[in-house]
C-alpha cells in the first residue's frame, strides 16, 4: 500500500499485518469507509481539471479490481446531514467486503488499480477507512418489539424515504483491537436499553454494528465501533432524537461513555450489509 497518498496517512503496520496474516487466521473483513471530496479534482500530474472530486472519484470506481479479488460493495450512499463531528464533514459512506485481509492488500497491486487510482487520489480530500468486523447484535428490551414500517409515526414517503444512521465511536478508556472494540461500555449498555425502547416504536432496523480492527488510512485518530441503523425516514430519525426519554438517557449516559464520534444520515444507493454479514 503506498505511503504517498495526500488523502490520509497509511498505517504501514496495519497493513504488514494483514499481508502477513496465516491463511488459517485470516478471514473476511468489511473496510469502512468515510470519504471527503475536494470542490474540484486535483490531478497530481498537473492537468487542468474542471470536474468536482465526486465525479473523479465516479471515475476511480474500482469494481473491476475489487471483483478480481473477490470483493465487493455491500453499502453505498451520500451524507445527507451530519449531526456530530466536527473535524471533517463527509460526503459519502461506502462499506466493501473482502474475502479476506490479504485480498484487500493484493488489490493495491494489481494494474487495473493502480490505473484507476489517481482518479481517487484527485477527487478524495480526506478518507478514514477501517478494517471491521461484525458484533453479536443486542436483543431488544423485554416486552418491546420493532414496529411495522406501515404503522411508525413517520412512515417512508416518496419525499422522505429510509435513511441509515451512521454512528463512528471511540470511547473513553478503552485500547484499541478488536476485543477491545467489542466490549461496550457500561454507561453506553444503558444508553442503547433507553434509546431502544424508543427507536422500536419508530420502526429502527440493525443494518449492522462492527467492531474496528484499525484504522488502515486516516488521520491518526483511534476508533472503536461503527454501527449502521436504518430508519423508515429522516422524520423518523429526528423524532427519536428529540424525544425526551433518549435526551435525558444521552446526557446521563450516552456522553459519558464516548469520547468522539461522528454520526450521519445517509440515504443510501446499496445496502446489503445484513446479508453480507449473514453470508
């Protein structure tokens, strides 16, 4: 993986470790990826350019080489709005699934990648992207059930459809590592019984909640989880928000536990997560 790139530093010795993994430890691994585009493309080479690094990045679009090492995107979609995190402000969330860590290190040298690449170099301003796994997914509060979509308060309408809620946390004294990523703390376990009881009733769905390896390109910043939780609508969404049981339960709880964090709505273009962590 290069060492180069403007977009984000590489973490070399996340990287080392997967090229080097035993076949019979490594497995699949679900690179999380937050992307920042430029207002216009810039081409290392110099060239003149009047496309917006969105569309460069449109151009990068890697399928061919992610196909050739049996990967591929399971989530997809554009940053409506941004709730909290105030270092970058992101454009888009995409998750790809590799059949193992060292495939996601053989695709970096592969000349259709590298072809495409500077497309992406141009186009990204920042990324973060994040070697996860899937966590064990949390059971519902007892005697509370997720509602129909037909009957939430806030049904999809064709001017507000489903959004997924992105939550990327780090929290306080925990080490990084996946076994470390996994353990939620306590002050969060009674956030999530809280919130639940009210999200159910407006109709919340797990996508799928992960646990963050490392971090292989960023800004040197540690995160421990990202979870994706889908909604009927933004209304939806909002209305959890502002009510007044998770207000009280975040202040008590929620802000203790995290340290940073970003969360966004994003209406999604692909989301197989659920199958892809079932599969």
């Amino acid at each position: 993986m290069s060492n180069t790139v403007r977009y984000g530093t590489p973490n070399t010795e996340y990287a080392m470790s997967m090229a080097m993994m035993s076949p019979e430890d490594d497995g699949p691994v679900w690179m999380v990826n937050l992307m920042k585009y430029r207002e216009v493309a810039d081409y290392a080479d110099g060239r003149e350019s009047a496309i917006s690094g969105r569309d460069a990045d449109d151009a990068y679009s890697p399928l061919d080489s992610l196909a050739a090492v049996g990967a591929a995107p399971v989530f997809f979609g554009d940053v409506d709005q941004q709730l909290l995190g105030d270092a970058t402000t992101w454009d888009r969330v995409a998750v790809v699934k590799y059949p193992t860590r060292k495939a996601f290190i053989d695709m970096q040298s592969l000349p259709s990648f590298q072809k495409s690449h500077h497309h992406k170099d141009a186009g990204m301003e920042s990324t973060i992207v994040m070697g996860s796994q899937p966590m064990e997914m949390p059971t519902p509060p007892e005697g509370f059930e997720q509602a129909d979509w037909a009957d939430v308060p806030h049904p999809p309408t064709a001017d507000d459809g489903p959004v997924v809620v992105v939550h990327v946390l780090r929290f306080h004294d925990t080490a990084q590592g996946t076994a470390a990523a996994e353990r939620t703390p306590d002050q969060m376990e009674q956030y999530q019984t809280a919130a639940a009881k009210v999200a159910l009733g407006h109709g919340v769905r797990i996508s799928g909640w992960f646990a963050v390896e490392d971090t292989i390109i960023g800004d040197g910043r540690a995160w421990h989880q990202v979870r994706f939780n889908e909604f009927p609508s933004k209304a939806a969404f909002m209305a959890v928000v502002m009510d007044p049981v998770r207000l009280e339960a975040q202040k008590d709880h929620r802000e203790a536990a995290i340290a940073d964090t970003y969360t966004m709505i994003v209406r999604a273009r692909l989301n197989e997560l659920e199958a892809s962590i079932d599969s």
